[in-house]
C-alpha cells in the first residue's frame, strides 16, 4: 500500500484490498500482518474518521488467527464483507463520520 487512505472511501477500499489476499505461508501472512498493522495505525494517527466498525479493527489485528484457523478465516471474511458493504452504504455527517484534527 504505497498511497495511505484518508477518507472513509479509501479506507474501505484498503481494508478491501487486504481482504483479497489470502496468505499461503508464513512469510505472506507475516506480511501481510504488518500491512494491517500499518494501516490500522494511520487510520487512528492520520484520518479524521472516529466511526470505524469495531469489525474492522478485529479484522486489522487478526491476521495470524485466519492464518492458524480457515473456519475462522471464513467467518470473518464474510463478516468484514458485510460490514464493510454496510459502511460504505452509511451516509457521512459532519458528526458521526469525522473529527476535528488538533493541531
């Protein structure tokens, strides 16, 4: 991920594009854990996004556990699909979608 995101729409897009891969090692799954790792961190240090789903963060932190577990993997999969799906849906305001950066 060489551009981060800033709006909730490039968030989405990222997680998204995390959601794609499907780690056949350790190696990739490694990676791929520090990609979620970044992306987590620049969400919470350099977005004005306060709303994120709690989904989203669970599936940023848990990449070793669908890694270990393919039924979890699933479940999860499914469930950050849906979330997202239904983000992406939510109409933003001024309130509920965005802080005001200090600074």
């Amino acid at each position: 991920m060489a551009v981060m995101p800033t709006s909730r729409e490039e968030v989405i897009a990222a997680v998204r594009g995390l959601v794609a891969h499907r780690p056949t090692s350790r190696s990739e799954a490694a990676a791929l854990e520090r990609e979620s790792v970044a992306l987590a961190l620049h969400i919470q240090k350099h977005t004005p996004l306060h709303d994120v789903p709690e989904a989203v963060w669970h599936f940023l932190s848990d990449v070793d556990i669908r890694f270990k577990d393919p039924r979890y993997a699933t479940a999860q999969l499914a469930e950050i699909t849906a979330v997202l799906d239904k983000w992406q849906a939510q109409v933003p305001s001024n309130t509920s979608f965005e802080r005001t950066r200090e600074g």
